[in-house]
C-alpha cells in the first residue's frame, strides 16, 4: 500500500466485537479495498484484548462517543439498546453508520433527521436477507403489500421481550407454534434481537407500519427461515432464505457477509447490484 493510497482509505471503526464485529474486524485487517479499520470500541477490552492484538494492525480501543472521531464509517454491531450512543455522535460529525440493529432504529428515526441535518448518513445492510435490491426497485413504483413469515429455532427466541411478557414456554414444543403476527413494527419491539429482517425489508418497501410479518418458534428447522411475498404493479416476487446461525444463535453468519460486502461496495471499482 503506498503511502498515498493509505492516506486515502476510508477509516472505518467497530462498535461491539460479537460474532459479527470480529468477522467484520477481521475482513478488514485483511484488506478491503480504500479502507483500514482505525477504531474499536467493546464494553469489556480485557476480554478482547487477545483477539485486538492478533490483528496486522491493531485499531485504537476507544469509548463508544469517540469513533466518529476516528472513523469515516462507523459499524454497530452491539446489542440494540446501544444503537443511540453508537450512531448519534457518528451522524452529528456527518459521518456514514452502518447500523446492524436496524429494529433500534425504530425506535430512534430523528437519528435520520439528525443525520439530514449534518450531512451524515445511516446505512443499513441487506444483512439476512435476500432481495432488498427488488424490494428497492419495486418500492420506486407502487408496492400493494409485503408478507413475511420466519421461523427459527427455540434457541434463538430464548429471552425474547415477547416471550418472556407472555410467559410463553418454548422449551418443550414438539411442532412449530405462531408466537407472532401483525406489523414490522410491533415484531421490532417484541423481538428485538430477531426482526432486523423484518424491519430492514420495511425500509426498503412500504414501511414498518404495513409491512405484515409472522414469527414461529419452530423445533424442527436448524436454521433461521424467512419467506417473503410481495406484490407490486412492476411485479409479484417470493423469497425464501434459511440461514445458519453463527456463534451466537440469534444472528445468522450470512449478517456479518453481509456488511464486509456492504463495506466492499465503499470504494469499489465495480459494483454490483442496488
């Protein structure tokens, strides 16, 4: 890398080193093109002190507040309740976020006005999902509905807001139960940590409020399964996708991929796809 071309890389920093942010981290350290991972920020450094030191380059360790300072793009990556703390510096500075918790976005959309307001940007990964680049094309014209129905595995439900309001025991089901239906929205703040699929199809197409989604607890798949219906005037389309879970139950491997290429797309030469 001359020195040049070093100077000129993007500098992207990471908030949370789960199973995502770690893969993401580690993509980076290996060379993406125009980019270099500048910063970090964990709750625990201790923890993830070995892993921060096994890097070519090892990023600063910084609090969450600072990596807008240190970074171009900011990755969320961290539990959703942090999602604030995360974007909010980074889009007041007019940098770009990449939010991974979009269900927390929600909850935070003068987040996007405040962005507006800056010149920031927030960006949001396909992540699970396949088809956003149609549900993009389609929402140009007129989308008449989305229809979403997922199915996951009883351990990636486990502690869901939802579940645990209802009392709903899971543990023991023999066939798939319909914990869920209604909108994007209400399934965002039932399962937080399940529906950034459902919500991150919503902001593409016709938004959380119509967006109609179906959540199973289902003890016979292993992997997370989303089906997809949409109609629209340019075109009626279905997608289906089975996920395999990473590390951490809840989130499918595909979601980490999925922002390495969204980070790809930064400054690459040729790119592919909305």
């Amino acid at each position: 890398m001359s020195g040049q071309k070093a100077s000129n890389a993007l500098r992207v920093a990471i908030a949370g080193l789960g199973s995502i942010g770690t893969k993401v981290a580690t993509a980076l350290d290996r060379g993406i093109e125009g980019l270099a991972l500048s910063a970090v920020a964990v709750r625990d450094p201790a923890k993830h002190q070995a892993f921060i030191g096994g890097l070519r380059r090892p990023p600063q360790v910084l609090p969450i507040e600072q990596l807008g300072e240190a970074a171009d793009i900011v990755v969320e990556c961290a539990p959703s309740n942090h999602l604030r703390s995360i974007v909010e510096p980074a889009v007041k500075r007019g940098k770009a976020a990449v939010v991974v918790s979009v269900g927390g976005l929600l909850d935070n959309f003068d987040l996007v006005d405040l962005a507006r307001a800056n010149g920031g940007r927030i960006i949001v990964p396909t992540g699970a999902l396949i088809g956003l680049d149609a549900v993009n094309a389609a929402a140009i014209g007129t989308i008449h509905s989305v229809q979403m129905v997922t199915r996951k595995p009883i351990d990636g439900l486990k502690g869901a807001p939802f579940i645990v309001q209802n009392n709903i025991d899971i543990d023991n089901l023999r066939e798939p139960l319909k914990l869920f239906e209604g909108s994007a929205r209400e399934a965002a703040k039932g399962f937080p940590a399940n529906v950034n699929v459902a919500v991150a199809l919503s902001l593409a197409g016709i938004g959380p409020d119509r967006t109609r989604i179906q959540v199973w607890a289902d003890p016979t798949v292993t992997r997370n399964v989303h089906r997809i219906e949409v109609e629209a005037d340019s075109a009626r389309f279905s997608m289906g996708i089975e996920n395999i879970p990473s590390e951490n139950p809840k989130t499918g491997l595909i979601t980490a991929l999925s922002v390495i290429a969204l980070l790809r797309k930064q400054r690459a030469t040729l790119c592919v796809g909305t």
